[in-house]
C-alpha cells in the first residue's frame, strides 16, 4: 500500500465513513477500483481520472489499484 486516507459517503440520512487505500505497481498500465458493487465503479474510476488530469498531475504508467 502506498497511502491511506479517508472520505464518507451518504445513503439515505445516515453518513458512512470511507477508508481509501492506494497501492502502485510495476506491472501493465491500468486503473482499478475495487470494492463497490455496482456501476458506481465506472462513474468514480472516470470522476477520479478526469479529476487527476485537471489538477496538472500526470496519472503514473503504472498499475494502480
């Protein structure tokens, strides 16, 4: 694992705390998210791409799960 941080979520009225673990790896050039059971893994897997590249940062060439 290469960083650790922490968001929340909100279902109905009642907010979950979120632990988000990043781990980068030499191997072929990908971008997983695992963990989430349904679609809402493509919406935050192109969410988080476009937000990476928007704030000037480059995404690695690395696998990134």
């Amino acid at each position: 694992m290469i960083a650790k941080t922490f968001s929340a979520t909100v279902l109905g009225i009642d907010a979950y705390l979120i632990e988000v673990e990043v781990d980068v790896s030499v191997g072929m050039s990908v971008f997983n998210i695992v963990g989430l059971p349904d679609s809402t893994i493509k919406e935050s897997r192109d969410r988080i791409l476009s937000a990476v590249n928007n704030s000037g940062y480059s995404f690695p060439v690395r696998r990134v799960v």
